[in-house]
C-alpha cells in the first residue's frame, strides 16, 4: 500500500504530509467515513472540537485495530474556549471524545482578534506540550502578525499553521514567513471547496496530460510545495482517489501554471483570520 511522506516539525516530530480532514461531517458518520480513510491509507486524521465529530473519530480510532503509533491525530480548540484555564479544560473534554491518552498536535483554531486570548491560549498549549499530554502545537488561521507576537512574547515557535489555502490563494507571502521561521504550512479547502477551481482549464490540462484527475493534481500540487494537506470527502471513490495524488509528479512547468492561478486575496474563499470573528 502507498503511503505518505513523513515531513519534519522544527522539535524533530513528524507528520504525515497527506491526511484526512472530517471538516462538516457529522459525529454519526464519522467512524464509517475515517474508517474507509484508514482502509485507502490514511493514518493522519484532522478533526476539532468545533466539528463535534470528536467522538465519532474515536470511535473509528478504537475499531481501526491499528496500533495508536501507527496513527496521527490533529484536534483543534474552539474559540469559545479560549483562555488558558478554559483551554485545558477544554482540551480534556477533547481528549475523552477521542478516547486517547496523548495527541499528536493541537492547534489554536482561529486566532479572533478582537477577542484578544491567544496569547494567553497559546501558553496553555506549551503547557499540555511540557506535561507531555500532546507531542506537538500550533495554530491554524493566524496572520504574520499574530505569530510574530505569540513568538516574542514565549519563545515557542508554532510547528504549523493551518490557513485556507489552494491555487487559486496560494498564501505566498505567508509561506514565506512560515519557512522563515521553520513553520509548516498546512492547507485547508485545498481543492477549493467546490468553487470552479477543479473546472479550471489549466488544471484539466495538466490532469490529462499525467492521467489523473484535476483534484489529484491540485493535492499533487500542494505536496510538491511541501504543504501538509487534508483533503475532505464522504464518498469512498474520493476518498481513494484523493489518496491516489501521492502517485501524480508534477513537473516545474506544472507547478508553474498553477502558481500562475493566483487571485490574492479575491480568491479567497473562507473568513479572513485578521477580521474573522467566531462565537
């Protein structure tokens, strides 16, 4: 079976490059549909309290018969829960969901300005982080800004930074940071969620010309740029032919066109992280 690459974190951990994301699937789905992921090949699952489909990835987790290193779990703190004592309560909340005794990553989800407790959030996880209850931390929707200051003010570097990203708003000069700084870039709505990037007449091209599909390789894309990505489907055959974009290479010219797709910020699909405010 093909498996994904592994990429190095700056603190020596390791995570799978390609993983399953169960963003707007419900908890009495999940442990059919991250069961059908294990199947293709996915070890690295990405869920979030926000979700509320914890409990069905734990249970997917449990009847996997995997063994618990073989897998690797990202879980997310929601922004009502931001606050350092409210984010260790709610990471245990997160944990008794999932049904694990330690996590691999967890992320701040979204940084809300205007709130003003990631700061204070973030030291929570360098906590969970020295009581060694999850091996990595990050954050997911954070400006330049915003990690500059959690940065300064802690001296804990995120390992990643999960942010919308996919060719038509490639994030480069917040990748640019990232590398600067020895932070992953994680790709959300990487296939564009549905908004005609998959219909783009580059993207068929280029599909055609290496017999895979446009979604295969927009992921083959974001591989190739060294983003960890976390494609989302309910349906079996997408499940699998996602999986299959680790067998798509491109070439310099292919990811050159693609660049080229770049809208800036007028490609942007989701929430603005700088403006974003969720309850």
């Amino acid at each position: 079976m093909t498996t994904s690459p592994n990429l190095t974190f700056h603190n020596g951990a390791t995570i799978p490059q390609l993983g399953y994301g169960v963003w707007q699937v419900d908890d009495a789905t999940a442990e059919d549909v991250v069961g059908r992921a294990f199947k293709a090949g996915y070890r690295h699952i990405d869920t979030a309290a926000a979700y509320q489909n914890e409990a069905g990835v734990g249970r997917a987790i449990a009847a996997s018969g995997l063994d618990r290193s073989e897998l690797y779990i990202t879980t997310k703190l929601w922004n009502a829960d931001q606050g350092y004592e409210s984010t260790l309560k709610a990471f245990d909340t997160s944990m008794e969901k999932l049904g694990l005794e330690k996590l691999d990553l967890y992320l701040i989800h979204w940084l809300q300005p205007k709130q003003g407790k990631y700061l204070d959030t973030w030291k929570a996880l360098i906590e969970l982080q020295k009581q060694g209850r999850v091996t990595s931390i990050g954050v997911s929707n954070f400006t330049v800004e915003a990690l500059q200051e959690i940065i300064d003010a802690t001296g804990v570097v995120p390992v990643i930074n999960q942010v919308e990203t996919h060719p038509f708003f490639n994030q480069t000069e917040l990748n640019a940071f990232h590398q600067a700084k020895g932070i992953l870039h994680e790709s959300w709505s990487p296939l564009g969620s549905g908004k005609g990037l998959l219909e783009d007449p580059t993207l068929v091209e280029i599909a055609g010309r290496h017999d895979a599909t446009p979604a295969q390789v927009v992921l083959a894309w974001h591989l190739a740029l060294g983003n960890v990505v976390i494609p989302k489907s309910v349906t079996e055959s997408r499940i699998v032919e996602n999986w299959g974009a680790l067998d798509v290479t491109l070439d310099a010219a292919d990811i050159e066109a693609i660049n080229a797709l770049d809208k800036g910020a007028d490609g942007r699909i989701g929430a603005d992280p700088a403006t974003a405010d969720f309850a």
